[in-house]
C-alpha cells in the first residue's frame, strides 16, 4: 500500500507536466493535483485491500462486483470530500439549484453523479484480477485501456468529476505494479507413449 503513494506520488505529477493542466479556479493547480492524488490513493488502497483477501479464494463474481460497488461508493464519497463540496451544501445560492433538471436540485444532482460514476467504475470493471498474485502476467495494457473505455463511457452520466477517467485509469496501472505477481508454472509437457506392438 505504501508503493501505491509512492507511484502515485510519481505519475501526477508527470499527468500535470504533460497534461498542462489549466483550472481558472484553481490558477496553481495545487488543490487539483492533490485531490488527483489522493483520489488516486484511495482508489489503489480500495482495489488491494480486498483483492489481498481474495486471492487465494475462488468466489462468486457478482458478489465481488456489489462489494466493490460500495467501495466505489465511498470513493465517490471521498471525491466530494475532497472537492470541498459538502460545506457549500448548507449555503448553496438559488440560483445553483436552477438548471439540474426538474427532478432534483442542482446540488443533490452533482452529488448523485459523483456517487454513481465511481461506484459504476468499480461494479463494471474487474478489479480484482488486476491483484491476483496468479495473474498471466504481471503488468497487460487491456485492463488500463478497459478502466479509460469505461471511464470515459460513464463521463456520459450526469454531473460527473471530470478526473475520474484519470483516476481509474492511473488506478489500473499502479495496482498491478504494486500487487504481488508469481510467474505461472511452464505448461507440463506430455510424455509420449509409443505402444509396442
């Protein structure tokens, strides 16, 4: 877990260098940054922790799948934490509430979308084999380009943090970095057996 802070630590700020981040509300990018990285963090520690506990253990997919549906929950939870958007929820002006649509407001809209986009991320995608010590190999581009496909598939809900593609996608790299990889057994061969006639 401490080699997830570590890479964390290490790709953010190579995204910011050759991303060129640009916020006009955040001109430093120092709040932005750090809520990428600790996003990112919290995203890692929620991928291993459980995938520590299952990976000597065959189990049901879909029951894997709810677990890390709550996870990605409190992941989300997390996101509004650190984007600093539950204190605005007792002052919001009226006219943020207009606009969100004529279910809900403006606000609990935003909220609903960081929830469900992470917990979404989390259900959908396989996590857990990217920490399975038996996986075929230590580090494969298809998960990182399948977390990017469905991050950005779910950029298409509502109000949604726009780092989130980041996220799972830094997320997918640093787990399989970071979970421990034995190499598999090479295929026993089969010995021919010749019939004397």
């Amino acid at each position: 877990m401490i080699l997830a802070v570590l890479f964390a630590a290490l790709t953010v700020p190579l995204w910011a260098t050759l991303g060129q981040f640009d916020d006009p509300a955040d001109p430093s990018g120092v709040f932005t940054l750090s809520t990428v990285f600790f996003l990112t963090v919290a995203t890692c520690w929620a991928i291993l922790v459980p995938g520590k506990l299952w990976t000597a253990r065959q189990g049901d997919a879909w029951t894997r799948r709810l677990v890390m549906l709550g996870l990605g929950g409190v992941i989300g939870l997390v996101s509004l934490w650190l984007s600093a958007r539950w204190p605005d929820l007792v002052g919001v002006p009226p006219e943020a509430e207009v606009g969100a649509g004529w279910l809900l407001p403006a606000v609990v809209w935003s909220e609903a979308g960081s929830l469900t986009y992470f917990g979404l991320a989390f259900f959908v995608l396989r996590w857990w084999r990217l920490t399975d010590r038996h996986r075929s190999h230590r580090f494969a581009i298809a998960p990182v380009l399948a977390a990017g496909f469905w991050g950005l598939v779910l950029l298409l809900l509502p109000p949604h943090p726009w780092r989130g593609v980041l996220v799972l996608v830094l997320a997918s790299v640093i787990v399989q970095l970071v979970s421990p990889w034995e190499e598999p057994p090479p295929p026993a061969t089969r010995k021919l057996r010749l019939r004397i006639a």
